[in-house]
C-alpha cells in the first residue's frame, strides 16, 4: 500500500492507494497559515491511516509546492516556511521509507504517461509549476521549469506570469474562485493571460504536448480556441505549435503521480537488495 500526502497552498490532499492504484481511503483539509498549525493538522489527520494501514503502508510520498534538498522542503512555495522537515514530523506514526518530492513533477510524472513525445505540463493553481517528462519519466531538467516566476508586460506593469495567470490571479481579478469565471470576454482574457508565458516555453523546451493542469484545466474547453489563436499570431502562421491538452485529473494529477512515484521507488529499493545479495 502507499500513502500519498499533497500539501497544497489551499488544501492539503491524502490518499491511500492499494498496490494496483485504487484509492481506498481519502481525506482532505484546509491548509493553515500557520506552520505548528498544520503539522497538529497532519498529524491529527494521519492517524487514523496509521492506526488502521500502518503494516500495510510500504511508502509514503509528500508532494510540496518548492524546493527540496535532502529531503527536506527548503522553500515552501508562497508559504514562508522553509527548513521544513515534514517527514521528521509524521515519522512516528509510521514504519516505512518517507520521501518528499515537487508537487508539479509528481503530475508531470502522472499526465505525461498518457502522451508520446516530450511532454510539457503546466499546472495553474495558486501559483504556476511544471515539469518535463517522456511517458511518465522525468526529463533531467525537468526542475529547471520554473515558469511562474518569468515577468511579464501585462496592461502597464511587469508581472509574474503567476501574478497574472495562476488561479489565485484569475479569481482576484474577477473577484470568485477561478473556475467559477463566465463569460466569452472572460474567457478571451484568460486565454490572453496563458499565452504570455507559453511562447517562451515552446522556444526553449520544444515540447510535443503542453498539459494544461490544475482548477484552470476545468475552464479549458472555453479558452483553448483564442489560445491557439493567440499562439498563431505570437509564433508566426508556419510555426510548430504543440499539441494543447488538458490534465487527465486536473485535482487529483499530484497524488496519483505520487502513487507512480511510490512504486518506482520500491521498485528500485527492491532491485537494489536483489543486487546486493548476489555472490561476488
């Protein structure tokens, strides 16, 4: 079995999966300001998985939003929490390898298996992550992809394309949650506001599909058409335009990338002990 834990900026996202990939028990909750807040939180909230799964759970998967090094969540997204070791925390509770890894190449890893070719996924939430990967493989530079922090001329300041494409931009601007926008101008406008930042992307990463993830994916249908229109005009009539897609399970691409995750690791853990025991 392996557990999967998605810390978002909104929400944070657990789920058990069984070897096969069934989710067998879920549970969700908001996700505090406050960072003793949430580890009581995380805490409170795993322990009925412990109590009940706690033999059976071979792997534990912490997606965060930021960097990592060692293990450890060097930088928290848009949270001000850094140094923050997660599975220090929650280690107690269970028996088995704990490891933390970005939320947005946990979907890369999950989206991109469906598609040939390189694979550019965009996850737009509260912020705006991605990753690279070849049919569920990361790309080596899959963590160079860091588009939300890109600026951007957008009506007369210079923006980060998050600042002005992300969900959490979209709804303050149409003062609602972003996939609660109506509307043919609205929608000519979010259209405008994604294709800021792709140009730039195709040039230096030449991708043969653009996943388009997170809430926003749920709008998708409604934008995509002045996208690509968008896309002509900005790249030229003759340029090659990647295929435009939306995520499979645009909420729920994290933990099911987790559960992939997961499996390669013990995959790896296990082949690892097989070598180690052949005869030298």
């Amino acid at each position: 079995m392996y557990l999967v834990i998605d810390i978002g900026g909104t929400k944070t996202l657990i789920a058990a999966f069984t070897k096969r990939g069934r989710v067998i028990r879920k549970l969700r909750f908001k996700t505090p300001d406050n960072r003793k807040e949430f580890e009581a939180m995380l805490k409170s909230a795993l322990i009925p998985f412990s109590v009940k799964h706690r033999r059976k759970i071979s792997q534990i998967v912490i997606a965060v939003p930021g960097w990592i090094e060692n293990n450890v969540a060097v930088k928290f997204g848009n949270r001000p929490w850094k140094n923050f070791d997660i599975a220090d925390c929650i280690k107690n509770l269970f028996n088995c390898p704990i490891t933390l890894e970005n939320d947005a190449s946990l979907a890369t890893v999950y989206e991109s298996y469906f598609h040939r070719g390189l694979s550019l996924y965009l996850t737009f939430s509260t912020g705006i992550g991605g990753g690279l990967a070849r049919s569920g493989k990361l790309a080596k530079n899959s963590n160079s992809v860091e588009p939300g922090h890109t600026f951007y001329l957008f009506g007369e300041n210079h923006l980060e394309w998050e600042d002005i494409a992300s969900c959490a931009a979209i709804g303050k601007a149409y003062s609602c949650q972003a996939t609660s926008v109506r509307g043919e101008k609205a929608y000519l406008d979010i259209a405008h506001r994604v294709s800021l930042g792709l140009p730039e992307l195709i040039h230096h990463y030449h991708p043969n599909c653009i996943i388009i993830g997170g809430p926003l994916a749920l709008l998708f249908p409604h934008f995509i058409t002045p996208l690509k229109s968008n896309l002509r005009q900005i790249l030229g009539p003759n340029a090659k335009i990647p295929r435009i897609v939306p995520a499979k399970r645009p909420k729920e691409s994290v933990i099911y990338g987790g559960y992939l995750y997961g499996k390669s690791l013990q995959a790896s853990s296990r082949k690892s002990r097989h070598h180690s025991k052949q005869p030298q």
